[in-house]
C-alpha cells in the first residue's frame, strides 16, 4: 500500500493524472515498462500510486463496472461492498428520503443509497472520503438523480435524527487486527446503540460472523446476504428497515435475482440412514446464519450425520440455497476402492469436497491417479459409524 498524502491523491483523481492512468492501464502484462515510463515523468510516489490505481482498478471489475474510471484504496476496495449487494440493500431504503451512510469508505453502498435519494457519506479519513467524493462524480455522471455529498468527520459525533435512515460500516480493525467483537469494532456496539438512540432507522454491516450483543439477536432483523456463491456480510436491519425484527434471513444475489429464507436455529432434524438419491449442500450464507437443519425440515431432507451440513432424500429439490448433486455411488473411503470405482467411470477430473473428516483433498487427488474422460464430485463426510465417499454428479450451484 501506498503512502500517498491528500494531495497525491487530489492529483491523482484530477484530469491531470487521467493520462498516465491510461497508459497504466494500456501497459498492465508489463509492469517493468510501465514503471521505467511514468519515472521518467513523474515523482516516484506518484508513479508508484499511478500504477498501483491501475492495479485495483483491475481488481475492482468483479465488485463495480465502473471500476475502469473509479478510484480506490487497498484497504476501502477490500472493504467496499460491491455493486450487486449495495444496490439490494439500498432497495429496503425508502425512495426520496434522506439516508445517511456512516464509515461509508470508497463509496460502494454511499452511490447505491444515492440513486434512491438524497445521501450524505460520512468518513473520518480525509483520504478515503475524498476517493469517495470523487466516485460519487464518475457515477453522477451516468444518473441525473444522484443527489450526495461527503462530509470527512468522525461517525460517532455525526447527527442521524434528520435523516429517514442510515448505514454504517464499522471499522473491524481499529487496533490493525481483524476482530469479530463488534464491541471492539469502531464505532462500537456501545457507540451505534448511541446513534439508534436518536434515529432507530438502522442497517450495520457486519462480517458473517460477527459476535453481536445479545439485544440485537432480539432487536434487528439479522440478514445474511450472499453473493458469488460466497456468505458476502450480515446486515444487522433495525427499526423501519428491519422487515422481522427477532428473525434469521438469509438471501442469495446469484443469479440476479433476490431469493430469501427466514429460519430458526437450533432446529434438530434425524440423520439419515442410508444415503438417498440426492445430496444437497447449503448455501455459505444459509451455514453462517446457523439455520441450515430448518431448511433441511422444510425441504424434506436429512443430514448424513449429525452436525454435518451435507443433506440427502430421495426428490429433488429445486432451492437455489442448496448446491443439489445426483447420488451414483456410495463406498468406504478407502483408496483402492474409490480409486477402482472411479477408473470404472472413466473418471479423470474430479472435484473434491469434504466435511467431518480428516483429509487433504489435493493429497486425495494425487492418490487416485486419475485417467479418463469423464468428471464428477467425490464428497467425503461421515456417516453411519464410517467415513464414505459419495461420488456424484453436480446438478446445479447454489
């Protein structure tokens, strides 16, 4: 990471840098070449912070698809929360009203927020809300309804009570240590209780697995949302943003389309006794938010031992929270026998999955000495006293 100052930063998302931005961009396979060039023009911390812009921009296409004209930092890029999640939790913010988006970083939820109404982003890190200053004006230039600013101010001090709702995205790592305390998040659990004191209108974003104070749980609707196959965040909704407060949800993004489940923890469910037509893998969202076993009650299914997360029955179920493979064979992990059964199938790619059980996929992998023209899962987990390998064929991703 780069130690840029403001004013290295103010040149960079001037129209005075957009040349050796391009160029950047143009010579990103040589490295080398492209630094030997913009040395020759420029400051070695700008050169340096041009080249590394051009880097993230790279790395920012899968989060924004402005990303080739937006502007970043390590650290708020990796925090940012990307284009397809902000959009959705932005939509359970009312139209027209005022919001308000505290620690707002880069800017990924503060350009959401904006195209639904009037928006002010908060951060108390000038560098950081002068990148998310000068996003807001790449955007702004593709929407006539964008209506936002961006004040550089400490998040704890700044007054919610004018607006309809607001959004805040705790430092996890004020310390330099990633932590799961919300209590040693900044602000904190104490300091955000504060802030729903004078506007209870709240949504906090949270990594998966927070560790949250008690009253939330019993407070706010906790979503987990998931994106990419991947458990993305856990929002913690409060007030008029919260649609169940109490309650569990969990929402997958993939496939362009919201699709939610509310559950219960805690739900026991029988273990199966023999392996059925199917298995079914929840999705990383659904294991995060800890309901899987009522999903599994819902739907008809059995875990294949208990406390593992691998479902199976006999229908097929069509849930787009369950990554559902078709069952061929079931066996005794042992590696002549797999191996055996798998050269039967002409197998020669397989991709391996596990859970309960002590092995190392790739050291697996090498073992079975792989020949053929065909692919398919081998799953291992326990079940019914033994550890067995399920191969199957993968019908569709969560």
């Amino acid at each position: 990471m780069i130690a840029a100052s403001i004013d290295d930063f103010r040149w960079l998302t001037s129209g005075d840098a957009a040349p050796w931005l391009a160029l950047a961009g143009s010579l990103s396979d040589s490295p080398l070449e492209c630094a030997t060039r913009l040395r020759q023009e420029l400051s070695a911390m700008r050169a340096a912070l041009v080249q590394e812009q051009a880097e993230l921009r790279r790395r920012a296409v899968r989060k924004f698809s402005a990303a080739p004209r937006m502007f970043f930092t390590v650290r708020g890029l990796e925090q940012a929360t990307d284009e397809t999640i902000a959009r959705y939790k932005a939509s359970r913010f009312a139209v027209d009203e005022p919001a308000a988006d505290l620690c707002c970083g880069i800017g990924g939820d503060l350009m959401a927020l904006a195209t639904r109404g009037p928006t002010v982003g908060v951060d108390c890190d000038t560098i950081v809300a002068h990148v998310a200053r000068a996003n807001l004006e790449v955007v702004c230039g593709e929407s006539d309804r964008m209506r936002a600013e961006v004040q550089s101010t400490d998040a704890g001090e700044f007054d919610v009570s004018r607006f309809s709702a607001w959004h805040i995205d705790p430092d996890r790592r004020p310390e330099g240590n990633r932590t799961t305390r919300v209590a040693l998040h900044e602000p904190s659990d104490a300091a955000i209780d504060a802030l729903r004191g004078a506007n209870a209108n709240a949504a906090v974003k949270l990594a998966p697995a927070a560790e949250l104070p008690p009253h939330w749980a019993a407070e706010a609707e906790l979503e987990w949302i998931g994106h990419d196959r991947q458990c993305q965040q856990l929002v913690a909704w409060f007030g008029a943003l919260a649609s169940q407060p109490g309650q569990r949800t969990v929402t997958s993004l993939d496939g362009g389309t919201a699709r939610s489940f509310v559950g219960n923890r805690d739900v026991h469910v029988e273990t199966a006794i023999r392996i059925g037509r199917f298995l079914y893998e929840p999705h990383a969202a659904v294991l995060a938010a800890g309901i899987w076993g009522d999903l599994a009650a819902r739907r008809g299914l059995s875990p294949v031992a208990a406390r593992i997360p691998y479902l199976t029955g006999d229908a097929a179920v069509d849930d787009p929270l369950l990554a559902s493979f078709e069952v061929l064979e079931v066996l005794p992990l042992e590696i002549k026998r797999v191996k055996a059964a798998l050269r039967t199938r002409r197998v020669g790619r397989v991709e391996i999955k596990k859970r309960g059980v002590p092995i190392d996929p790739e050291t697996l992998r090498r073992r079975l000495a792989l020949h053929g023209d065909e692919a398919l899962t081998l799953i291992a987990a326990p079940h019914a006293g033994k550890t067995v390998a399920i191969l199957a064929r993968r019908v569709r991703d969560h």
